[in-house]
C-alpha cells in the first residue's frame, strides 16, 4: 500500500483481511488499483453499501481522487489486458507494472519517461519479469528506489516456483540486501544513488 495523509492506494488486493490489516480501511479515502479489472469488482460494491469512499482504477485512463493523479494502460498483448499505471502523489511519481507483460509497448516507455519508485514484477514467465528482463525494466524507467514484487517467499506456497528475490540480488549485484518493514519517501529527499528496497510481506 502506498500512502499519503489520509488517502492510501492499494495495488492489487484480493483479500479483506489484508486490506484491514494493513490500516487502509481505517482511512479517510482509498484509491483501488487493479492490473486486471476483474478483480477489483467485489471491494467497489462492498464500499458502497459501508459507504466506504472508494475509488476504482481498472484499466486505460485518467484518474484522479484528493489530488492523487493515476494514468493506466494497457501493455502487451495477452488475454489478461495487464494495465500499468502512473502515479503522482505528493509531488514523486510511481509507476506500478502489474502483472507485466510482454513485448511491452514502446509508446508507454515514451509516455511515462522518467520515474522516482519503480514497482518491479518479478515472477517469471506468465506472472511477471525474469531476471534478465527486470534489470531492463529498471533501465527504461531510471527509477532512483526500485521495489520488487511477485517473487519466491520461504514458506509460502502461494509464492512457489516463481523468481528468488536472491537471484534479483545477485543479478544487481546486491547480495547481502535484507528486507525492511517499511519504506518512507519525501519529495526532495530521494536518494541520490539508486536504492533497492526489499519490502517485507505483510
């Protein structure tokens, strides 16, 4: 969850649970962002009958809620229609692949230039970025805090099979990289060196 004041933006949420747990329903305003439309249709109807002010962001287009703005759209060509959303919030823009795709589209590289946090999908084939493939990603976009996603966790089985964040590390030449509970980023104050963030799940 990224979050700012009292509007916080989850990406991809499936479960209740998770999203009490991690305070966003305690907020004043949320911003639901689905890489696959489908997905987000349960949450949107249950905030409407708690009166929940929630706001749906599923697929191409323009968004904007308490001065958050998002763009999306769709990458690659797969059955999925994965979308990939842009994020300004507090003055740092966020750009958020989802379930990646590919070939990925050369007119989003051009649209979205530039970013401050990269949200890197690893999983491997159908669920994300190879290795190789990530560390290209994180060349198109420049980003100075890169935060991976989608990857192998030590006893989950939900996580089984796909990329082992020690190989990420290793590609990057990061092996000793631990994870951290929290990240905390401020407009002005990003790293002057690229970071890798490893975020722990939650």
């Amino acid at each position: 969850m990224v979050k700012d004041k009292s509007l916080g933006v989850f990406f991809d949420p499936h479960d209740l649970a998770l999203l009490k747990k991690s305070g966003f329903l305690s907020l004043e305003s949320g911003i639901l962002a689905y890489s696959r439309g489908e997905w987000g249709q349960e949450f949107v109807k249950r905030g409407e009958e708690t009166g929940e002010e929630l706001l749906l962001v599923a697929g191409p287009g323009d968004y904007e809620k308490k001065g958050v703005e998002i763009r999306g759209w769709f990458s690659g060509t797969g059955k999925g229609k994965n979308s990939v959303y842009l994020l300004r919030m507090g003055g740092i823009r966020l750009l958020n692949l989802g379930k990646v795709e590919l070939p990925f589209s050369e007119k989003i590289i051009e649209e979205v230039g530039v970013v401050d946090v990269l949200f890197l999908p690893l999983g491997g084939e159908g669920t994300g970025l190879g290795v190789k493939e990530a560390v290209k990603f994180i060349s198109l976009f420049s980003p100075q805090i890169v935060i991976p996603m989608n990857f192998e966790e030590e006893g989950d089985e939900e996580t089984k099979g796909l990329v082992r964040m020690e190989e990420f590390l290793k590609e990057i030449d990061a092996p000793g990289l631990k994870p951290v509970e929290k990240l905390l980023v401020r407009s002005g104050e990003l790293p002057e060196e690229r970071q890798i963030v490893w975020l722990k799940r939650h």
